[in-house]
C-alpha cells in the first residue's frame, strides 16, 4: 500500500511538474534569472488585466513584441549552426548555457501565451451572439480541455526537456524516439491539436484578432517544425535508429 501510495505521489509531483514547466516557468532547476523573469511578466500580467484590460493597442504591442521575441529566438538559438553554439562556449558549459537558454525561452513561451489570451480579452466582440451563450460555452469548454490535456499528454510522454528543445540545443539525441501516447495517433499533437486551446479562449471571447494571433502563432511554429525540427528529428533520431537496427556504424548527421 505504502509502495501505491508513494508512486501515486510521485506520479502526481511529476505532471504538475509539467503543468507547471509547460507555461514557462521552470522548477528544475530553479535559478534566479528563470524566476525573476516569471515574476516580472506575472507582475505585468495582472497590472494589465487590472488597468488595461480593454486597452487592445497594448494587447496588440504586446503580442507583436513577443511573437517575434520568441519566434526569433528559437530560428536564431536552436539550428545547426545557431548563437546556442556561441552559449555554450561562454559558459564553458552545456549544462550552464542550457539552463540560460531554458530561462529566456520560458520567458518567452509565458509572455507569447499571456499576449495572445490578452489580445482576445481585449478585442471581445459579439460576433458569435447567434449561437446560444450555454452551448457556446460547452464548444469552448470541449476545444479548451481537448487541446490542453493533449498538450500536457505530449509534453509528458516527450518529456520537459525536449518540450523545451534540449536535443536542439545540444545538437544530439538526448533520449529514445517516442511513438507512443498522442504521439502513436498524431504525428504532431503538440504544434497541432495541442494549440488549440487558443482558439477557444478568442472565440469565447468573440475576438477575430484572436482568432488571427493564434493561428498566424501556430503557423510560425509549424514552420519552425518543418525547416528545422523534423530534419533534426530525422537525422538525429530517425536515421541512427533505423541504422542501428542493421548494426551499420553511423553518426547522427546534426
């Protein structure tokens, strides 16, 4: 019983771990940089939604701002030949420039969400008034969770680290390829339905340049995903893998 008992614990530590590492901020380890950072945009976040709730030209700043923050920064940090090279010969460290790189990309995957659930609160319109307030709410609440319990699903099966793009980073694979989970029914359920809990939030709120933040976000990340990730996924996991099942000596091509 003590045995279940501890499991179960441990078990529920991990996934709010993930939660928790999901929205950006980090709790292993946690560091200074990482946590004043959080605390900075939790500190704006609510003076914006306490004064500024229906200022929509700072929602708009806001979310331009942060878009081409983060979008910028993994184009720029996470290729072959990115500053991630330049990280890890200051620190003289991987696992120093790492934990670098982890804390303003958590900065950054925090403040993109923040901006655009802002950006919908603050351009709300009644353009879905025609559908009955209690079923639009069932639509929202059903999209919501759907994208939200697959995207803590995916991060979980994957992992936090590769959640935040550590093989990337490290330029090698850091664990086994995973088919399992949403992974062994989607091919991308993290990019892909694991976004959607944007939408919900614009349309519950009525909002089409929600609507628009989110989807031109996810594009950005799919084209992340298409010019970069999956050519490292291949080369890196996909290519060693199938070559070791044949005894063939290779190394990973990234």
């Amino acid at each position: 019983m003590k045995k279940y008992l501890t499991n179960f614990i441990k078990n529920i530590s991990d996934l709010v771990k993930i939660i928790i590492g999901t929205t950006g901020f980090i709790l292993k380890p946690v560091n200074i940089l990482s946590t004043s950072l959080i605390a900075i945009s939790l500190i704006f976040a609510y003076f914006s939604a306490e004064y500024y709730s229906t200022n929509h030209n700072i929602a708009v700043i806001y979310y331009i701002i942060f878009e081409i923050l983060y979008i910028g920064f993994i184009f720029v940090v996470i290729p072959q030949n990115g500053l991630r090279l330049w990280l890890i010969n200051k620190f003289k460290s991987e696992e120093k420039a790492y934990v670098f790189y982890q804390s303003i990309l958590g900065f950054l995957f925090f403040n993109n969400g923040i901006s655009m659930g802002y950006l919908s609160t603050s351009t709300k319109s009644d353009i879905f008034a025609f559908i009955p307030y209690e079923l639009l709410i069932v639509i929202v609440g059903i999209i919501f969770i759907t994208g939200y319990i697959v995207k803590i699903w995916s991060a979980k099966v994957v992992g936090i680290d590769i959640y935040f793009w550590k093989d990337m980073f490290l330029g090698r694979k850091i664990c086994e390829f995973v088919c399992c989970g949403p992974y062994k029914y989607l091919s991308n359920p993290m990019y892909g339905i694991g976004q959607i809990q944007g939408y919900a939030i614009a349309i519950l709120n009525g909002s089409i340049p929600g609507l628009i933040a989110v989807f031109i976000n996810q594009c950005l990340v799919f084209s992340f995903y298409f010019t970069m990730e999956k050519t490292f996924i291949k080369s890196v996991y996909l290519d060693y893998q199938n070559a070791s099942e044949y005894n063939l000596e290779t190394e990973p091509e990234y």
